[in-house]
C-alpha cells in the first residue's frame, strides 16, 4: 500500500515528459508547415517527408531558451513569495507583468525585423493578452498553490512561444539553398526543404500567383530526389530567400551543372513577393528553427 503514491508519480511524470515532447514536436512541425507554405511549397508534403526526431529538433530549439526563461523567472517568484509570505500576491503579480512586457517587446521588435504585417502583430498579441487573463484567473485571483501559478504559467508561455515562432516562420522564412549532383541527370538546385533515408526534397519557389482568390501568393514545386542517386550534396547556411536565391549560381557550378537554365523550373524566381519576404537584411539572424535549415 505504501508503495502505491511513489507509483502514481512516476506515472505522472513519464506522461508528462511524454506530453512535453510532445508538445515539442508539434511546435516543429507547426514551424516547418509554416515556412513552407510562406514559400508556396506543398506543406503538408514537406512536414509528412521529415523523421518526428527532426521535428522535436527543430521545436526544441526554439522552446528550450523559452522554457529555461521560464524556470528562471519562476524561481524568482518563488524566492519572492518566501520573502514576502504566502499570503502575499505581489511576486506572482511581478513576476507575471515582467513576463507581459517580455513577450511584447519580443514580439515588437522581432516582427518588425521580419517586415511582418499588421495581422503578425495582432494576432500573436490578442493570444498572448488571453493567457496573461488565464494566469489571472487560474493562478493569481484566488492565491492557489504555487505549483498551480507555475503550471497555468509554463503552458500559457509554451503556447504563446509556439504561436510567436509560427508568425514568424511565416513571416521571414530563414532557408538554405542546396545542390544535389545526381548519378543519373542533371543537377539540382533550389531551397532544402526536407530529407529522410529514402529521399531529398528540394523546394523551387515560383512567382506569385495573382490569380489567386486570397490575394498574392507564392507558388512553388517539390523535387524528389532518391538517396541512392546523389552522388554530392551542397548546402549554404542560414539566411534570406533571396539570398539563398543569389547563391544557387554557385552551387550549381560546384556540383558540376552549367547554364542558368537548370537553376530552377519556375518562370520568376526573382519576383517581387519573394524580394518583399527576404528583403530585411536581419531575417537571417533570427534564428527562427524550420524545416528549411538543413538535414
């Protein structure tokens, strides 16, 4: 009978880490879904090509600062309410206004430095507006526990974190251009998009489609290229569309193509909507993870 409490945590905790990476795992497919649809490439394809281990990679990166921010700022509150005394709400209240005013001058400067649109702006701010109200509400009014504040506060910020990377994968992609020499046919070049064990897909961003009853929007092809007909494959760093645009010259000099023909299928790949998303000089230090960053 004594042992059955010490069960019932180690359950609680294994379905917890099951359900943080979890979590994880779809910021990074959210992340992923979203860059490739802001370059007019079949999302859905992309996200279904990469291993789940990659996902977790790619949202681990962005949630993992996110989180550690988080332990900080909750020990803080919790050193402040053994000064002040249990009754006090004053740390939590704090600790929450600190935690608003952060979210905001990120979101602020971050989408601005992505040329974001208003609706980048709005939306990101009426969710984080809404989880503040339910840390009010769940964690403060009523002064519960304190593990009651610091779990309604770790979700409300994951999910506020995760929406925040998702805008801005939209709203500034950050990509690498890749080369692929194959065994058999010409070379390829164009934006990584995804790999597995089987396959390689590269992403050729098109000109925007003005036809289009949602307004101006990119459109893009997927080239499959199978893993046992690469014979070399080049990739750039991280950086603008644009510039990941400027560089396939070179790769495909470098993996042995000629002629600006081959550089891709598309008609303008240099179009004004695609100068308008990789205009902004700091897009490429971001540092917004996606599925457009490498193998």
């Amino acid at each position: 009978m004594g042992e059955r409490p010490g069960i019932g945590t180690a359950v609680l905790g294994v379905a917890t880490s099951v359900g943080v990476l979890a979590f994880v795992t779809l910021v990074g497919g959210a992340i992923s879904y979203a860059q490739a649809a802001a370059l007019g490439l079949p999302a859905d394809q992309v996200v279904a090509a990469m291993p789940q281990s990659t996902l977790l990679v790619l949202g681990a990166r962005f949630m993992i600062p996110v989180l550690l921010i988080i332990l900080v700022l909750l020990a803080a509150v919790g050193l402040g309410e053994d000064y002040a005394g249990e009754s006090s709400n004053w740390a939590r209240w704090t600790g929450t206004a600190v935690l608003g005013c952060v979210g905001i001058v990120f979101l602020l400067v971050d989408v601005a430095r992505a040329d974001g649109s208003d609706v980048a702006y709005a939306a990101p701010l009426a969710i984080w507006a809404i989880l503040l109200a339910l840390i009010y509400f769940v964690g403060i009014r009523d002064h519960p526990k304190f593990s009651t504040y610091a779990a309604v506060t770790a979700t409300a910020t994951a999910v506020f974190a995760a929406a925040f990377a998702v805008v801005l994968a939209s709203s500034a992609p950050a990509v690498r251009a890749v080369g692929i020499d194959r065994k058999e046919g010409q070379p390829v070049t164009g934006l990584y998009a995804a790999s597995n064990s089987d396959e390689v897909l590269v992403g050729q961003a098109c000109q925007s489609r003005t036809a289009s009853r949602r307004g101006s929007k990119l459109s893009g092809v997927l080239v499959r290229v199978p893993r046992d007909d690469i014979s070399d494959v080049v990739l750039t760093t991280n950086g603008s569309v644009k510039d990941a645009l400027a560089r396939q010259p070179a790769l495909l000099e470098q993996v042995g193509g000629g002629g600006a023909a081959a550089l891709t299928r598309c008609t303008d790949p240099l179009s004004d909507e695609l100068e308008r998303i990789g205009q902004a000089p700091e897009t490429r230090h971001q540092g917004v993870p996606g599925v457009l960053q490498g193998p």
